[in-house]
C-alpha cells in the first residue's frame, strides 16, 4: 500500500490536467481565474505607487507563498499574517518579508518565531498591545539567542474603533511605546490601526464616517508619541473596503488590503469608494448538478467547500439562480427569476465564495485557470501553504 497522503493524491492529479480544458477540473474545485486576479494586482499596485505609499497586502485571505510573492513582484514591501504558524508557513516557502499584524501572548508560539528569526533569512514584524505581550516578546528572543540590535520591528496596535485588539489611543500607547524603547532587540516600526469593523459598511458615507473617527485616534496618538520625543516611522494599516480613505488620510504610510485580490460575494455588496479601483472577482467553486428534482438543482458543493459566515455564495454561472445551503456536501439551487434555467445533471456551476479567507482554509491548491471560466486551460496548481496554520 503506497504511504503517499490522500491530499498529495488529489495534488498530482489535478496537476495531471495542466493544460487542459477547465471542463476537465474535478469538483467540487477552488479556482482562481488568473487573468482577473492579475488585473486585481495590477490596480492596487498602480493604485499604491500612484500615492507613494507602501503596500504590505494580508496573506490571511490566500495563505499563499505564490502569491505573496506576485504580491511582492508588483512592488509589495511584504505581506502581513495573523499567525505565526501562518508566518511561519510563508517563511519555510520562501516569503521574504513578514507582519504578524496582531499581538502573540504565548510564549510557544513565541519561541517558534524566535526559533524562525535565527534560523530563516526572513525579515519578521509583530504588533503588540501589552506590557506583558512585549516582555514575552522580549524575553523569547532573549532565550533564543536573538540578541542582534533591532531584530525585529515592533508595531504598537491602537484600537481605532472596531472594539477587538489594541491599546486606547493617546497616552496608553505611549506608555508602551516607551517601554519598546528600552528593548535593544525591538525596533519600534511604528503604529497598527486597522478598523476591521468598517470594511463591511455597505455605503461609502457610512465608511468615511468610521474612518473619520479612526483617523482621529491614530492623530491624537501621533501627537502624543511627538510630545514624549518619540517620532512614529510609518502607520500600518485599511482593508479592501477602506484603503482609499487611509490613503487619502495622509497619516497610514502602508496598506494592509487583503481580499481585494480575490473579491467574494460579501465585499461585492459594498457600495464602491468613488475614489477606489474596481475589483474584480477571482474565486470560484466550480461544483456540478449531482442531482435533480423538479424545481430545483443539488451541486456536490456544500459548507465544507466554501464558508458561510458571510452569507451565501453568489451564483455566477447559471444567471439567476438562487443558492441554499443543502447541508455539509450539497448545495441547492433554485429558479431566482422566470428566466431562469435550471442547470442539468452533470451540469458545471460556478460559485462566488461569500467569504473568500475561509473558503481558501478549506482547501489544500488553487487550480489557476487562464482564458475565463467557460472557456479556460489549467495553466498552474498554486499551494495553500499555510492551510489549518491556525496557532
Ligand atoms: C489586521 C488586518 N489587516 C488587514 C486585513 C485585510 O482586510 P480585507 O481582507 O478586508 O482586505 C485584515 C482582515 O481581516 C486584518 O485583520
């Protein structure tokens, strides 16, 4: 009996079907329409070095080391995480440059990271927002024997309103900004203010008022860290839904978007930022009719192929089609209109993820598709190296 694991299997077979016709891709299937993806990275790239800012994109949404790296090579200064162990994923395939963009209070994971800073030439950042998140930091480091001056840049995360991680502005920060100061293996690299809770406002008006007040905050702390004689090298921070208005803000010098890379169905019902580029979207669940009835459809893709948090998939192909959750494997698909067709069995469908950094965790590859969705070749696998990197 061969000991080679089932998802290295399901690897060599899909990659027996490079070249071929997408007809030939196994479902349930995550596939990435390369052409538009590209262009995906081509406009926030012209959008960034338009405004000389730096673009840092969240691996989160692909856990790709592929493609953090297109990322880079359209001029990306790194990528940021949520993980270490997702970090750690990036950095053993080759990632370069790497933001732990929240604060790691155990000393295990600390130790792993440690570990990674002596032994991998990647360049790591971490945020913290406590004292105690900073001495472990510091004390990892030290046991590790990472004593190097300014190992490691160090963000001090501010809550700027979504209420989740993060020190209250102002004097809080400060004080911690002080104590990062006296660590010689920490460079203080700036601030992380990121308003999760915005991205998802549905109209423009409502999001520029959430990052009103973020904005404010991230101010009030630059002045207070200015008075103590601390000057602050970069504000880090905005996803797809805000990155326009920090950009516009003058204060973040770095953008952190994730999911604009691919655009799922969720992110699609924001109102676009008049001043933002359109993205387009990227991902899919190529799934097929695996069962008929007479109103409606069963497609052998269920919530173990794509997430749920964030409401439905969007059907792309069939039009009009109304999508229900039909359990674990199946989905089931109705008439959304009196035009609509019902698909036939073995009939391909298309999905558009609700929630694309989910749905991508559920699965080992991306098959990439070049030359569209009906009519495309598979042209590469792309490696989910950080899939279940969740410590
Ligand atoms: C700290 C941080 N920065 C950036 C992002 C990217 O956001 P988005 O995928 O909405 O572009 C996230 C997403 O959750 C995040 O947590």
């Amino acid at each position: 009996m061969s000991a080679q694991p089932e998802a290295e299997r399901r690897w060599l077979r899909a990659a027996a079907l490079i070249g071929l016709g997408v007809e030939n891709v196994d479902t349930p299937a995550l596939v990435i329409d390369l052409d538009a993806m590209e262009r995906n990275l081509d406009r926030i790239a012209a959008f960034a070095s338009a405004r000389a800012l730096r673009l840092r994109p969240h691996a989160k949404t692909h856990k790709s080391a592929e493609l953090a790296q297109a990322q880079m090579a359209r001029g990306a200064v790194g990528v940021c995480v949520q993980k270490i162990d997702e970090a750690l994923a990036l950095a053993r395939a080759g990632v370069a440059d790497i933001f732990i963009s929240n604060e790691v209070i155990d000393p295990a994971k600390l130790r792993r990271l440690s570990e990674a800073l002596r032994t991998l030439p990647t360049r790591f950042a971490i945020a913290v927002d406590s004292a105690l998140g900073l001495e472990r930091l510091a004390q990892a480091l030290l046991e590790a024997g990472v004593t190097t001056p300014l190992s490691i840049d160090v963000f001090i995360e501010i809550d700027v309103g979504q209420g989740r991680c993060g020190l209250p502005p102002g004097a809080p920060a400060v004080a911690l900004a002080q104590r990062l100061l006296t660590q010689p293996a920490l460079r203080f690299a700036g601030l992380q203010a990121y308003h999760g809770g915005a991205q998802h406002l549905r109209s423009a008006n409502e999001r520029t008022g959430a990052l009103h007040a973020s904005a404010q905050a991230v101010r009030q702390t630059l002045d207070a860290l200015a008075q103590a004689g601390i000057s602050t090298p970069l504000v880090t921070g905005a996803g797809s839904g805000t990155f326009s208005i920090e950009a516009a803000s003058g204060l973040w010098g770095e953008l952190q978007c994730g999911s604009y890379l691919f655009m799922d169905a969720d992110y699609a019902q924001n109102q676009t930022d008049p001043g933002a580029p359109e993205f387009e979207h990227a991902l899919f669940i190529k799934a097929q009719v695996m069962s008929r009835g007479q109103d409606h459809a069963v497609i052998d893709a269920g919530h173990k192929s794509h997430a749920l948090d964030s409401g439905p998939p969007a059907v792309a192909w069939p039009h009009d089609l109304a999508w229900a959750n039909g359990g674990d494997e199946h989905g089931l698909l109705s008439a959304a209109t009196p035009r609509a067709r019902l698909p036939a069995l073995g009939e391909t469908v298309w999905l558009i993820p609700g929630h694309c950094d989910p749905t991508v965790n559920l699965h080992d590859f991306y098959v990439g598709l070049r030359g569209g969705l009906q009519e495309g070749r598979v042209e590469r696998l792309i490696r989910i190296d950080a899939r279940g990197a969740l410590g």
